[in-house]
C-alpha cells in the first residue's frame, strides 16, 4: 500500500453523516487501536485561524525545555507526514505506513458496515494518537479540525486547552453568527483543565467565558503587542523577536506562552519562549522566501488572516512598488469580501486552482472579482505551477509576489518557488531570506 495514495482515496471518500451524528466509525477504530487517545497526554487548541501557528511554536518552546513533543496538524503544505510531527520532524514514511497498514483492515471493515465513517481525518487522527503513544511523549500538542463541539479531535483527554480566534467560517456546519460558532468553539473547554484564550470578539468573549464557567474550566487570558519590525510584547511584560512582523504571530505567541505556563507551572517562560522562537521556521503561514524582489506565500483564507497579510505587506513593501498576487481558494467563500485590502493594494492578480478537487474554478473567481469591480490587472492560469511563473515575470527587484487563498495554494507556491519550478528567470537572481 502506497501511503499517499491511500490517504488520498481517503480523502476523496465523503462523508456518511452529518458533523452532529455519533462518529460510531471513529469510536470504532479507537478501540481496535486499542484507545491511545487514553493514554497521550494532550495540549488541544482550536479556533478560527492561528491553530496551526501556536502549536508549532508551543512545540519549538516545549522542545526547547528537552521534552519530546508530538503534534497532529492540519492541512499540509506538500505532503501527508507534515500533519504528525514528533520531535520537530514529520513522521517517517516507513512508520506512517506501518500504522495506516495495521488500521487498514479495522476501516475497510467499518467502511463496509453501516458504520459512520471513519474518514480520512479520523483515520490519520487514530495513526497519529498510535504513533505519539509509541514514541512516549512528555505531551502530543492537538489542533482541533473544524471547530470543537463535534470534531473528531474531540476525543482526546487534554491537561490544557486554547481558543485561539473566532470569526464567521464554516456557517454551514458550525452556525450562521459569530455566538454560534463561538459557543461550538468552546466545548474545547473540559472541567478543571485550563482554557487558554486568544483575542476575541466581545461577544464571542462573551459566550466562551459563560461556557467555562459552567464547565469548571479556569481562564487564562492572553495579550500581545506589536512594539516594531518583528518585536512584540506578550502578556505586558515579555519582550521576543516574532519569525515575522505581524500582529497575528504575536497572537499566536500568546496563547503558546500561555498553553506552556499552564502546562508546566514551574517552566522558565521567558527563556522557552525566546529560545523557541528564535530558529523557528513556519512553513506558508507569512513565510517570506525572498527579499528582492519580496516572495511571500500564505494560507490565508479568513477576513482576519487577509488583513493580517495585508498588514505584513504594508511593513514590508513601498506604497509605488508593484505586487503581484496568486490566488487558489478552497470552497465557496467571497473573496472580494474577506480580501478587499489585499485585493485593493494589487497590482495583478493571477487566478489558479491549486488543487483538483478541492479549490474553486479560476474562472469562477474572475467572474467574482469582476463584479466586484477590482481594479488590478485580472489573469486565470489553470496550472499553479504556470501561474506563479506567469506573476513572477516581469516583476522587479523593488516588487513583491505573493501566493495566497488557501494552503493549498501556499504550499504550491512554496514548492515551486523554491526549486526554481517557476520559471528559468524566476529565483537565479533572487536574494534568500
């Protein structure tokens, strides 16, 4: 069994009931895996944006302390294994393999009876939970899918919980207000374990804290500055140097320092943090890959995460030079909306679809941003690789690229920007971050 292509027949399988039926599919392979979830001592964040964030820079402080850490990620950028992390590496092939041919017979059992699933998440959830007991872990940090109250994350037993945003996504599964999906966001709260909060909207704030409180579960609120270039202040006092200059990473800081001074009371919060963070690398999350001319690729897809590219943008490049952007989105979301400022601030933009299955059509996107009469110059390039070397030619020294709209389309970017796949003129000349 080849693993990629395992997972991605997986993943093509859809769903068999709604997100608020019992996962039986799920529960099912837990208990033929002989429920690990029991045994892993676990870190669970969720929230709207920031997830994967925090937890790869929790990871780098925790590791920074000498403990050996797990994380369950998601989506990836280019391939499978970079949805399990343990001690900063993704899996080995060799070990996701063995996992995933041992679960086999259990899903293709509980695929074949009237079971609910399990999916392909669900599936890669109970590998990681096998591979982190294997490993024997001081601690397995756990991003929460799709919110909280019936994702399949749900099934782990943390010591320490966080939320790290909320804003209106997903309305069709998690509710149509923001109190909605912040109510389903905060069932990562579990009685007598903390709760660490990010920055939320008041009346978000609002239903969390009622939440909790009728949980018993404490609040360990959070804050963060941005002081200038990449410094930031989190929690008033301590002083660190952010991978980039955003306000969200300084969020996502945050709620990290605050995930490890709930963990471990008696850690040097301060010292983890900085050593954590200061050979920290986040892979498509404002990675800047070249400075003449500026290459930045991004997962942004939220109107918070926009805003916050934009920002970045703004510190970074000169109100004449000229960006490009290469835009994939994944699912129906309008993009003229959640990316005015960004859209506003481009010079050209190039429409793609990054992946087959799962991004929406280029041309749908056109028709979108035509009618909402932007103004930059509109082009649609089927094939992401041809489309960022379409917005890397002709770009000067003085001039940014950005590859944004969806992981997806980020981790593309990234692949293709890195090994020169761009085009011939597209990187020689480049300087590296």
């Amino acid at each position: 069994m080849r693993t990629a292509d395992y997972l991605d027949e997986l993943a093509r399988r859809p769903a068999d009931a709604p997100r608020s039926a019992p996962r039986t599919g799920l529960l099912a392979l837990l208990q033929h895996a002989g429920n690990p979830q029991q045994r892993v001592r676990c870190i669970h964040i969720a929230g709207s944006k920031g997830k994967g964030t925090t937890a790869l820079m929790l990871e780098a402080m925790l590791r920074a302390g000498g403990r050996r850490i797990g994380v369950f990620c998601s989506p990836h950028l280019q391939r499978w294994n970079e949805r399990i992390r343990i001690n900063g590496q993704p899996v080995a092939d060799a070990a996701l393999a063995r996992v995933l041919e041992e679960l086999h017979p259990h899903v293709a059992s509980l695929h074949a009876s009237d079971c609910n699933g399990p999916v392909f998440f669900e599936v890669l959830l109970v590998a990681a939970l096998r591979l982190f007991e294997d490993a024997a872990l001081d601690a397995a940090i756990i991003e929460a899918g799709i919110g909280a109250r019936h994702d399949a994350t749900r099934v782990v037993q943390p010591v320490v919980t966080a939320l790290t945003t909320v804003e209106r996504e997903h309305t069709a599964l998690l509710g149509d207000s923001l109190t909605a999906i912040a109510a389903d966001k905060a069932a990562v709260a579990r009685p007598g374990m903390p709760l660490v909060l990010g920055p939320l909207p008041p009346a978000a704030q609002r239903v969390v804290t009622a939440h909790a409180a009728a949980t018993g579960a404490p609040l360990e609120h959070t804050s963060a500055r941005l002081v200038s270039g990449r410094r930031a202040i989190i929690d008033a006092t301590l002083g660190v140097v952010l991978p980039a200059p955003s306000r969200a990473q300084a969020d996502c800081a945050a709620v990290a320092c605050g995930c490890l001074r709930a963990f471990d009371p008696c850690a040097d919060v301060a010292m983890l943090t900085r050593a954590g963070l200061a050979s920290l690398q986040l892979p498509g999350r404002q990675e800047v890959l070249y400075q003449r001319p500026l290459m930045i690729v991004d997962g942004a897809h939220t109107q918070a995460s926009f805003a916050a590219l934009t920002e970045l943008l703004r510190t970074m490049l000169a109100p004449s030079a000229p960006l490009h952007l290469v835009l994939s989105c994944s699912g129906s979301r309008d993009l003229p909306a959640l990316a005015a400022p960004l859209l506003a601030r481009a010079d050209r933009i190039v429409l793609t679809r990054a992946d087959a299955e799962r991004s929406v059509a280029p041309e749908q996107l056109a028709a979108t941003l035509h009618g909402a009469a932007v103004t930059a110059s509109i082009q649609v390039i089927e094939a992401p690789a041809a489309a960022v070397a379409a917005a890397r030619h002709g770009l000067t020294a003085h001039g940014a690229l950005c590859a944004t709209g969806s992981v997806y389309m980020a981790g593309v970017a990234r692949r293709c920007l890195l090994s020169g796949q761009s085009g011939t003129d597209s990187v020689a000349g480049c300087q590296r971050r």
